[in-house]
C-alpha cells in the first residue's frame, strides 16, 4: 500500500477540481480498507468495495472499533513451525493497528460498501478515479472488469493499477477463469479506448510476507496509470463508442 501511494499517486493528475475533496475516487477489492482510508486521508472523497465477508468483518472491526494506535495485538505466525530462524521468530507478537483509524478529518468523505464490484458499479460516469491493487487478477474474466471500470470512469477519468496477475480461479474445480497476460490485457485496454500515460512494468513488492522467514515471495508488479479520453473512442482509429458516429464523423470532417 505504501509503494502504491508512493508510485506516482500524486502526479498522475486526477485533481479536476481545485478541492480534492471533490474527486471521487473507487478502490474495489478494498479487502481491510486500508488503501482507501489512505486515500482518503489525502483529502479525496473515497469509497472501497469489498466482497468477501470474512475481509469485511474484519474491516469493520478495525475501521469502526479500533481507536488507538497499536492496542491489539496479533501472533501471525504462531502455526509457520517451517523456515524459523530463531525459536522466538514463530511466537513473536505484532502490533495494530499502526496509525488510528479514527484521525481522518471530520469532514472526510469515506465509506466501505459490500457486494460484487460488477453488480454494485453499474451506474456510468460516476468516478474521477477507480484505484486497483493487487485486484484484476481476481476475477473470473479480467475483461469484464476492463468494461466495467470504463463504464464508470467519467470521460477524463483515470485508472491506477498495481499488481501481479494470481489468477484466483486458475486450476478451481468448477470455476470460469480465462487468464491473459499482461501483454494481452495492456492490447485489450488500449484498444477499447484508454490512454496509457505511466507504466513500470517491474514493481517488487510483497504481500503478507513474513520478513524473519528463511522462505519469501516476491511479486514482480505491473504499475500503470491510463486515462479514459474525454472524446470516448476505441481501436486506435477513432472509433467511436455508444452511438457516438455521427458526431464524430462531423469533428473529423471539420477539421
């Protein structure tokens, strides 16, 4: 989450307005909420969506019951009995939560919805930004959360990602999983319509890693950032999306 905020966030250019209060900005698969409570914390009006229960209990739990900073205390590790360089690794204690999640401004605009991103985000034309973090990789079809998130970006809008591509439903017994890489989906997004204005294509970056354990894992990321164009065109050639045609036929031939 830290790298996230770091990796170009506050010059990719979604400040429209002169308040960032009133740039709306959508983290879907916000699991404990803490990249949307960050967001928020920089002043923009931010909402997550989360699926999973169990990421939603929990969420609650933090976001709406805890006060303190480092209050509650956690043994992670208690069951790791592998890769223990030290007896005390695998018993040692850990701290939360690291900041209170009650210190964001009174007039904060942040909230937590639960449901499917796909059914919730329906509406279009409803979000400055969608921020995605370690979250295409779980769907079923990347593209559709591809439409999807270009059906609720206001035109101008801009999409944030980092992340690997850990295909959740890869290999699940009875689940659809289509899994593209990340040279076909880059293919897909710039043909339906967006403009990539940043990318890294090597992010080192871990997720619930044990630092003290003899066994790491390291993802190597995709971080971009892509705009939705304000004139809603796709494949390259100024094709027109939605019925947009004629009008479009009239700008070119003007010009």
């Amino acid at each position: 989450i830290s790298q996230f905020i770091s990796l170009n966030w506050t010059s990719c250019n979604i400040s429209f307005y002169s308040d960032v209060s009133q740039v709306r900005v959508l983290v879907p698969g916000a699991g404990l909420g803490r990249l949307a409570w960050e967001i928020a914390h920089l002043g923009y009006s931010c909402q997550g969506n989360e699926w999973s229960f169990f990421m939603l209990f929990s969420s609650n739990f933090v976001l709406n019951r805890c006060d303190k900073e480092n209050a509650l205390t956690l043994y992670p590790w208690i069951h790791q009995f592998s890769n223990n360089k030290m007896s005390s690794d695998q018993t040692r204690p850990v701290s939360f939560p690291d900041v209170n999640p009650q210190s964001l401004p009174a007039d904060s605009d942040f909230s937590m919805v639960a449901g499917d991103f796909q059914e919730v985000y329906s509406d279009p034309e409803m979000w400055d930004c969608v921020a995605t973090c370690f979250f295409i990789d779980t769907a079923h079809n990347v593209l559709d959360y591809i439409e999807t998130i270009w059906n609720i970006l206001k035109p101008g809008g801009v999409w944030i990602n980092l992340g690997p591509l850990l295909y959740h439903y890869e290999n699940m017994a009875n689940e659809f999983s289509i899994e593209l890489s990340y040279e076909e989906i880059k293919a897909v997004i710039l043909k339906y319509g967006f403009v990539l204005e940043f990318e890294r294509e090597s992010v080192p970056s871990t997720y619930t890693e044990n630092d003290r354990s003899m066994l790491k894992y390291l993802y190597d990321c995709i971080f971009f950032i892509i705009r939705k164009p304000a004139e809603q065109l796709i494949n390259g050639d100024q094709t027109p999306k939605d019925g947009q045609t004629e009008d479009s036929l009239q700008k070119r031939s003007s010009t």
